[in-house]
C-alpha cells in the first residue's frame, strides 16, 4: 500500500516545516504524526495529560488518559521525533470540568469536548505551538480546511461517519488559519490501514467513547462530587399541572429524553419538555410538546468574513451531534446572540447543546443554545 500524500499548504520545504501534533495516543492522532513525519517534516508531538494522571493509569478508552499517554509516547519513539506530555490539569479543570457541572445545575445539556476545543486545545495548545517555533498545528480531527476566495474554510470531512465539524464550531478564522486537519479527506478504513503500513502499535485500538473525565459514563457521579447537593430531589410535572411523581435529581434528565423517567400510567408516552432547575422540577408532556421553531443562541461565532445579512442568512442547521441539517434562518444580534428559526419545527432542542450553521458541506459558525421556543403558532 502507497502512503498517503499530505500538503499542509505552507510554502516551505517539508524539513524546514515545523508541525506541532496533538496526540491522544489514539489512532488517529498517531497516523497523523506518522504520515507528517514519514514525509519529512519537523514533527513534535504534545500530550496533554487534563486530570489526575494516577486516576487515569486506570482509565483505558478515553481521551488523554494515563494509557494513552503512554501510547503517544511509543509512537514518538518509534518513528524518532520529540514528544512532550504538558500538565493542563488546572486548566482543564478551570476552563471544562467546572463549567461542565455549572451547566447542569442550569438544566442544561452540556458538550465538554467542544469546550475543550474551545478553549485548551485550540486557545493554549495553540499558544505553546506558537512558543515552538511551529508553523502550524495539526490534530487527527475529520475535518477539512480548504481554501476559499476569502481565506481558510471549514468543512464537514469525507467520511460522513466521522464528520467532528459539528464539535468544532467554535473554531475561529485566525485558530483555522494555524490548525490542519489532515485526516480529513480520507476515510476511517483509510486511516486504520495506514496505522497497519506504518507498524503503529495502536492500529487496532478501539476508538474512545466516552468523556476523558467520566467513568464509565457516569457524569451525574461526576457532577455530584464537583457540586454537592446537586442531585436533590423534586417533582416530575406534566405540562397540564399534575405532579406524576418524584426525580432524584434534574441533573439525570435531558430535555426530549423518554426512557427512565419512573412513571406510567399515562395513555401516549412522555418526554422530558423542560427543566426548571429553580424549583428542582422536571416537566414533561407528549412529543407534540417538545416542538420548536425558534433557537435562541449565545456566544455565537462566525467564520466567514462577510457578517450575517441583517435580513437573515439561509442556513441549514445542526442542533445535536447525530442529528440532520434542518433548513433555517440566521438572525444575528449585537453582543453575540443570535436567533434561528426552523422552516419546520424540531424536537428535542436542549439547552447547553450547539447549534451549528452549514452552507452545503461549509461550517458557517455556530452558537450554544440558550433556548427554544414556539414562535408560530401551529
């Protein structure tokens, strides 16, 4: 098998290119770095170790464990260039685990890895590249960055399944004009193969699933230690007033969620339609309850450099990471909000999720959902 031919797009020789990776020690980051130096470049690899590096010696399949930092490492030393762990440890737990909780005790559904993104991986990992002298920054995300008329573009990656645009929304025009993806254009099957070529001991390492500082999926035990008392119990309430009966916690609920809500008796099935984390009470209602078709968003960020119109932008919109694009209308605001309106109302719309603008297969931007609502009525 041939090796896969990357352009990073600088105009320098390949040797004289300095690349800073990003590896988890996950395959994709490791086939990253092996095909970049294979190539010639100047490849220097950083881990981020992001929580307690005893407690993550225990964890296996997750991002930026103990595990996997060893893995990194083995790679490193096999193909022959620098590799560096960095402790974020505080940072991480400042800038993702501390939200990460807050939002829950809002009633929201939070997305850490995009705060992660946001903010240590492509704020200060960013920044260290920079120190070292790196001509830009690469990580194993599939994700396309082409070039446009107006500079660096972001699209969704080739293989649909693997698409992570969504998670990195808020990247901004001057992080895409450092970042690379060069996994983007190829396919999952693609990248393993490679890993196989290249004799990575990670080639066939199962992928991470869950959240790095979440074991075995529990975030609720996780957001009951960073915030104690934050499961305390209240009211399953139906829409039309009636106490259903008793939760032990809102933080175990997300809005659209029917399974394990504790209760029957009732002729349709019920769905959690909002949470009010005041009065410690989880709504629910029929699905005709949970549709909306408007979308109000803060902390909204936009990658083209032409501003949205003021009479709105056409855009098809993402709301969940497994979700389908839906047709929409972009308002943008003054002080970073912004209003989406459906052509056709969603279900499910939950607070703390993003909501991600698309133009064809082009990230236009995105925001966090601060609320959904009915603007129409039916």
């Amino acid at each position: 098998m041939s090796a896969c031919s990357i352009s990073l797009g600088i105009d320098k020789p390949a040797a004289a290119t300095r690349v800073v990776v990003a590896m988890s020690g996950g395959v994709d980051s490791s086939v990253t770095a092996a095909l970049l130096s294979e190539q010639g470049y100047d490849v220097v690899g950083i881990t981020l170790q992001l929580y307690d590096h005893g407690a993550a010696l225990a964890k296996r399949g997750a991002c930026c464990a103990g595990q996997d930092i060893y893995d990194a490492r083995r790679v490193a030393e096999r193909l022959g260039f620098p590799h560096y762990v960095l402790d974020y440890e505080s940072r991480f737990r400042d800038a993702v685990m501390q939200d990460f909780a807050d939002s829950y005790l809002r009633g929201e559904t939070p997305i850490p890895c995009v705060n992660c993104n946001q903010t240590v991986k492509f704020r200060d990992l960013l920044a260290t590249a920079r120190d070292l002298g790196a001509d830009c920054l690469a990580t194993g995300h599939y994700v396309q960055r082409i070039m446009g008329e107006g500079g660096a573009e972001l699209h969704r990656a080739a293989d649909p399944r693997r698409d992570q645009s969504y998670f990195l929304f808020a990247t901004t025009r001057e992080q895409l004009d450092f970042l690379r993806f060069p996994l983007g254009g190829l396919l999952k099957d693609q990248v393993r193969a490679e890993a196989e070529r290249l004799g990575l001991a990670v080639a066939d390492k199962p992928d991470s699933q869950d959240i790095c500082f979440v074991p075995q999926g529990s975030y609720a035990a996780v957001v009951q230690k960073l915030r104690p008392g934050a499961a305390d119990p209240g009211d399953i309430v139906h829409i039309d007033g009636r106490v259903l009966g008793r939760h032990k916690g809102i933080i175990h609920y997300t809005v659209g969620q029917r399974r394990g809500l504790g209760i029957g008796g009732e002729e349709e099935p019920l769905f959690v339609v909002r949470l009010d984390p005041e009065a410690r009470r989880v709504v629910v209602g029929p699905k005709a309850g949970l549709a909306r078709d408007s979308v109000r968003l803060r902390g909204l960020n936009w990658l083209p450099a032409e501003a949205p119109a003021p009479e709105g932008r056409k855009v098809a919109v993402k709301l969940r990471s497994v979700s389908e694009p839906a047709p929409a209308t972009l308002y943008a605001h003054p002080g970073g909000t912004a209003e989406v309106v459906l052509e056709t109302p969603q279900f499910g719309i939950s607070p703390g999720q993003a909501a991600v603008c698309y133009d064809g297969d082009r990230v236009l931007g995105g925001g966090w959902i601060a609320a959904a609502e009915t603007r129409l009525a039916a």
